[in-house]
C-alpha cells in the first residue's frame, strides 16, 4: 500500500473525508451525522470549511446535542433544529427554483431538511406546506406556484398520495420523499414509499423513507441547470 498523501482526501483518523467531491460533482460532501460523535462532527465540518469557506457545508442529522455542541465550537455555525442539520459558510446565490411541497405538519422535519439541502447547493426556495390530500382544495389554490418552480419535491407520509396527484397537476420535475409519519399499517414509511413508486403519474422519482437531503440535491441540481446563464 501506497505512504502518499492523497490531495483528494483528509484523513482524520476516525474518517476519510472527500474535500474534492465539489470538484467532481459541483457540491461539497455533507456530513451524516446519525451515529457520529458531536466531536467527529465537528472535526469533519471544520475541514470541509476550510476547505471550501466561500460555500456553506452541510451537517445533517443532528440530535440537540449535537446541535449545541457543534453551535458552541464553531463560530458563525448557523443550527437549524427543525431540519436537524447546521450550515458552516455562507449560502450561494441561489440559481433556479425548487418548490417544497409537503402534505401535512407531522412532514415538517423532512421538509425542512430538504429545503435547506436544496439551499446549500445552491437553489433559490419556496416553501408550500399542509396541502395534503384530505383536503384537495388547499393544493388546488396554489397550483400556480407549482407551476413557476424549476423542481418540486414533494414529501408525504400516510398513503404517500400526494405526489401522485401534483404529478397529474403539472408537468414540473418532481421527486417524491416518503415519510416514516403513519399508523400502523403505514409500516414506518414503507406503504408511503410503495405507493410513490406504484405511482400512475407519469414522471414522479422517488427517493428513499424520510430522504429529505437526497431530494434537496437532485431538486437543486435540477433547478441549476434550468436557471438562465
């Protein structure tokens, strides 16, 4: 094996953390911070800023207590405890536009992860929340506002109805995010999930139960590519 430093790398004994994914890919690695210590979370922040201090990195996942502790260590952290996440860096200007859609209050946590994923890399956000199936009339008086967005993302637990329909209302990118929110019978997510990728609307992706940071990177990498240059 190989003594040589990789440049693309910073080995910080507990992770290997990918300082060069920006230059692949256009964004950053985002720290997951489920299962990771506050201090390991703090460590891999601070060497993605000072990295890439013109641009916010992303940490997700954050329990309270890890949210003061990474609040507490480093200065200019901004916490977003409904999102359960923390930005280090400035934000982009934001390019293009991703509409969040999400069906009722309980969906609040996942929606707000995605909208501020889609933020960090780097698009502009409109947020339309409690427009669940249970009454139409609510998603009905803002399809206008679909219709303006570059992306929609749409989150939905219970019987993951709702994309479906908004997938009917407009012809916008839409990626629909499962929420483990339900009763029982709702199986932690898995009967939203099955019923987004049953979906007869054409043209409705699906990410995994309660992915609201994978929706916010492909929403954003959309809403990017459609903005005028």
């Amino acid at each position: 094996m190989s003594d040589e430093i990789d440049p693309r790398t910073a080995d910080l004994g507990y992770a290997r953390v990918d300082v060069d994914r920006a230059e692949r890919t256009g964004d950053a690695e985002v720290v997951y911070g489920a299962g990771k210590s506050p201090e390991q979370v703090i460590g891999i922040l601070r060497t993605l800023h000072e990295r890439h201090p013109d641009r916010a990195v992303l940490a997700t996942r954050l329990d309270e207590v890890a949210l003061d502790a990474v609040g507490t260590a480093l200065a200019g952290a901004t916490l977003h405890p409904e999102a359960r996440a923390v930005t280090l860096g400035p934000l982009p200007a934001p390019q293009g536009t991703v509409a969040i859609v999400s069906a009722g209050t309980s969906d609040a946590p996942v929606a707000a992860e995605a909208a501020l994923t889609a933020r960090v890399h780097g698009a502009g956000v409109v947020e339309i929340g409690d427009v669940g199936v249970a009454g139409l009339h609510r998603l009905l008086s803002v399809r206008d506002r679909l219709a303006d967005a570059d992306c929609l993302i749409v989150v939905a637990g219970m019987e993951g109805a709702l994309p479906s329909v908004v997938g009917g209302l407009t012809g916008v990118p839409l990626v629909a995010v499962p929420t483990s929110v339900g009763y029982g019978a709702s199986f932690g997510g898995l009967a939203a999930l099955l019923a987004m990728l049953n979906s007869c609307a054409p043209g409705v992706t699906v990410v995994n139960i309660d992915n609201g940071y994978g929706a916010g990177v492909f929403a954003a990498r959309v809403a990017r590519r459609a903005a005028p240059r």
